[in-house]
C-alpha cells in the first residue's frame, strides 16, 4: 500500500517536520522515500511515494492535508460555482514533480514501480465533506438532491485522476492502483448509480495502455463483485472477507491482492505468522494473489516485523 515506508525511522529522519504536500513536490526526496521500504523490506514491487489529493490540490481547488486528520479544505464543494475550481489536469504543468519522481524512482529500480490516484467517490467524499467522515452524509445529500450536479462532479473528477494515471503510466508506471478507499460507505445499489460508470470509464481508458489496473476500496465486501464487473485487473481485499470468500465474490479471471489486517502487525509474532499462514492457504495455490496488507502500515508497526512477514511470504511453499 502506498503508506509501504511511514514507519521506518528513516523516513522519520528524512521527512522531519512540514507538509507532506511539499514533500511530494521534490522529486528527490520523493524517489528517495519510495526506495526505502524497497531496500529495507525486500519487497517485490515499488509504491510510488505520493497522495491520492495530489491532482486535485495542483488545480487548485484548495484542498490541504493536516497532519493528525488527513485532507481538510476549508471551503468545501456545495454548488454549481464550486466546479470552477475543478480545473482539468495538465500534468507537465500542474504536476511535473509526480513524473519526475516516476523517472527517478524507475531508472533506481530493477523491479516494478506502482503508481496510483484516488478514486472519483473518496476525492469528492474529502471535496464536499471538508475532510474525513464516518457518515459521508453531506456526499450522500448530494448524490440524491442534486445527482446532476454530482454527475458534473463526478466528471471532473474522473477526467483529473485518469489524466494522473496516464501520465505516471508515461513516465514509466509497470501497474496503477487506484484508491478508492471510502466506496465500501455504498450500498451496492448506490455505487451502481453513484460510481461504477465512472470508474469504469476511467479503467477503459487506462486500460488502454496494457499495464494492469489495482482497484481497492475499504469494507468493500459486498461490492467486490461490482468492482470486479468495472474493469480492473487486480482486486483489493481488506481483513474483512476471508481470501477464499472473496475469490467466489469477484469471479474467475481476476487477480486479488491482500489480506492480512495491518493492526495486527502489533501482536506478538506468532499471532502474525499465524494470520499470514491462513491467508497464503486460503488462496490454496491459485496465481493470482500478490499477497499484501488490507490497508496501510501505521506509523508505530515495528519494520522488523514488516521485514519477517515478506521473508515468511517469500519462503512459503503451497501445502506447507
């Protein structure tokens, strides 16, 4: 997941104090980040080190990210005007630093580079609820008073993130995920109407470009199927839904990616190996699954047990 080195203390040394937002803006730095977990973990692919508010921050809709809270703007999105502020995305314009950071990290690696954006409903979610929700109330008002307005939204939304992934696919991306962290809020019924034409026009366009698509979200369980339908190549699975279950859930001839819930990397390590071990055996020797975290490594997870969960992955053997 895209938070790979937030608990490493070198990460800590390196970033220091100020906004994370400035941080993604040096190329240096940015590339720098991303290598770590790579060197201190072993890991089989890169995330790239940047935010899913990127984009939307770039064209200048006034969004911001706080620490302790997350994505906070001041003056969130109501009406018609506030489209104004959602300007298409020119990336050598608005962000040259993101593709730079890509060609660093790309020419540094001998293996995959993943890039990534937000999806359409948690980018409007952050838009109109002034920051992070347990109720999404405010987004749900929009979509059912004012579904035109939330079809313009959600236009420009999808235009500004899959103009981001383009351009990381560009730079030299071998795989893009998208985030759509909080779609797991709908019910199945609203992310029909609400979500699912737009993303899947975005992973049309994408697709494209024959480098495969990750698409996650967040108590996603009983849209798994609908996310499977929408084009992706790759499936999200948090701790929610066991591997085997939701394989028959998303069908044949997708990949899935997960599961192990990331609070329990605070656990003594036999509780760890144990919650790996169940994973790797519901999969039952089916290929496509790249094993993972069902969200983000928090800051205060041990690298150490990091480090022994990809060895224990690495050294598994189907039937063990």
């Amino acid at each position: 997941m895209r938070q790979a080195g937030r608990s490493l203390p070198e990460y800590r040394a390196l970033r220091k104090e100020g906004s994370i937002l400035d941080a993604i803006k040096d190329p240096a730095l940015s590339a720098e980040i991303t290598l770590q977990p790579v060197r201190r973990y072993g890991v089989d692919a890169a995330i790239l080190y940047s935010d899913i508010i990127v984009p939307v921050h770039a064209v200048g809709f006034g969004i911001d990210i706080k620490p302790g809270v997350g994505p906070v703007t001041e003056n969130p999105f109501r009406s018609t005007d506030d489209l104004k502020r959602l300007n298409d995305l020119n990336p050598s314009k608005d962000t040259p630093y993101v593709i730079e950071t890509v060609k660093l990290c790309v020419e540094q690696l001998d293996i995959p580079l993943i890039g990534f954006a937000g999806g359409p409903f948690t980018i409007a979610s952050y838009l109109i609820e002034g920051g992070p929700s347990r109720t999404y109330q405010e987004t749900k008002r929009l979509m059912f008073e004012n579904p035109e307005l939330w079809s313009q939204l959600m236009n420009r939304l999808t235009r500004i993130c899959t103009n981001s992934l383009l351009s990381q696919i560009e730079a030299g991306v071998s795989a893009v995920q998208l985030f759509d962290s909080w779609v797991g809020a709908l019910s199945p019924g609203q992310y029909v109407r609400f979500v699912f034409p737009w993303v899947q026009q975005m992973f049309e366009k994408v697709s494209k470009t024959g480098v495969p698509i990750i698409h996650f979200g967040v108590a996603t369980g009983e849209l798994l199927n609908l996310m499977s339908d929408v084009g992706a190549d790759v499936i999200g699975v948090d701790w929610r839904v066991p591997l085997d279950v939701a394989r028959t859930r998303v069908g044949e001839g997708k990949a899935l990616q997960g599961n192990l819930d990331p609070a329990i990397l605070a656990s003594p390590w036999s509780a760890v190996e144990e919650e790996v071990l169940t994973i790797l055996r519901l999969n039952d020797g089916h290929p496509g699954h790249i094993f993972n975290l069902g969200h983000g490594v928090t800051p205060n997870v041990n690298p150490e047990v990091l480090e022994r969960v990809v060895q224990l992955v690495h050294q598994y053997r189907v039937g063990q």
